[in-house]
C-alpha cells in the first residue's frame, strides 16, 4: 500500500524562492532565468546556482507539491517540435499497420510508442543525435 507522502513544504515563492510563485498548487520557475542563474562564467557561481535550483526542486518533489513547470523550458522549440512531428509520424503509422494495444490498453485508447529512442534514430539520425546531444 503506498503511504501518502509527507508534505510540509506549501508551494509558495517564500517557500521556493527561486520559483515564480505556484498556480493550483503546482511550483511554476521560469526557464529563462534557470538558463540565467546557469550560464553565469565562474565555475563556483554556476555551481552554487545549480546547487540550490536542485536542491529547490528535490524538496518540492519530496516534501513539496510533488510536482513543478518550467515555462520557457526550452528557449528556441524547433527541436522539440521537430521530434514531436516524427513521434507523431511513428504512432500514426503504427496506427495505420493495425496498431493492436497492449498490457496498458486496448488499441485506439492511448497512443505510445514502444521503443521510442532505436524509431527516431532510425527514422531521422541527424535529428536524433542533435536532440540528444
């Protein structure tokens, strides 16, 4: 039986202050000044920021609302919008071949693709390696 977690930690900016606040109780942080605290040129620097943003997010996950967002996560979404478009190719063509569901759901009801990472490599590899790199 799972134990419900401990939560001791309200998801308020004084609690977190690195975030920019919460909406409904879930942490919101703000990507491009995660990118900011992160891109500073001294090594202590940059590491005392990841230092406490991790530490930040290890204590809202743990003690905290459990969950957080990242607006802005990714400065430029070309990436990520690009393997989405080659993700959704691989499910309809799964689809179309007469997708039969699995363990998790009958065909139809969810759409994931099993072995996501070997597809887009070998569906795009110069996309795949710029997106995991």
């Amino acid at each position: 039986m799972l134990q419900p977690r401990c939560r001791d930690s309200e998801p308020t900016q004084s609690n977190f202050p690195l975030s920019e606040g919460s909406s409904s109780d879930i942490l919101i942080y703000s990507g491009s000044k995660i990118r900011g605290m992160l891109a500073d040129s001294s090594l202590s620097s940059c590491c005392s920021a990841f230092n406490s943003l991790a530490s930040e997010w290890v204590r809202a996950w743990h003690t905290g609302p459990g969950v957080l967002v990242i607006k802005n996560a990714f400065p430029d979404t070309y990436m990520v919008d690009a393997v989405s478009r080659e993700f959704e190719s691989v499910v309809r063509s799964e689809e179309i071949d007469g997708g039969k569901g699995d363990h998790f759901a009958k065909a139809g009801n969810n759409s994931r693709i099993w072995n996501a990472n070997e597809k887009l490599a070998l569906k795009n590899p110069k996309l795949y390696c710029d997106y995991y790199k």
